[in-house]
C-alpha cells in the first residue's frame, strides 16, 4: 500500500516512508472507526490509500475550515470526502449483550 500511497502523491523517493506510513495506518484506523469493523477485507486497500493521502495533504489544515492571508482565502471540506465515505462499506451494527 505504500507504493500506491507514493504513487498518488508523486513521491518517487524513501524520505517519507516512515510519515507516509504513520498515515496509511491512521487512515486504516480511521476507516475501520468508520465502518465499526476490526479489519477491513483487502478490497478496500485503494480507499485506504486514498485516505492516507488525504490525511497526509491535509495534517497541517485540522480542524481549520476557512483561511485567509491577505487578498487570498482557502475554504476546507468539513470532514471526509464524500467520494471516500461512499467507497467504505456501511458501518456494521454491533450488538451488545446485557
């Protein structure tokens, strides 16, 4: 998955290994939250990688929606994209006995 996360971002060199890797693990957890499962079957591996890489454009824009410096302003998507969210399976039901 490293690879793919690399590719994505036009990273062709080791540099960032280990952060990139950090991400694709946050982005694991992250979609596994999501789905309320403990391991997503391989399938899944490219809306990983595609979480990783928005976790890794976007770590230094947490929490910050609009920005402005000057004459120009940058507006940020309020949570996961979209296209991501819909690629996840839907979040299982877990049933909890009393």
């Amino acid at each position: 998955m490293l690879e793919l996360v690399k590719l994505l971002l036009g990273i062709s060199d080791t540099t960032k290994d280990t952060l990139l890797a950090h991400f694709i693990e946050q982005a694991r957890l992250t979609a596994c939250a999501l789905c309320n499962v403990d391991e997503l079957p391989e399938a899944y591996d490219g809306t990983v990688a595609e979480l990783a890489v928005y976790l890794y454009r976007h770590r230094e824009n947490v929490g910050i929606h609009t920005q402005k410096q000057g004459e120009r302003s940058s507006t940020y998507e309020d949570g996961l994209p979209q296209s991501i969210l819909a690629a996840l399976p839907l979040p299982k039901v877990r049933v909890v006995d009393v």
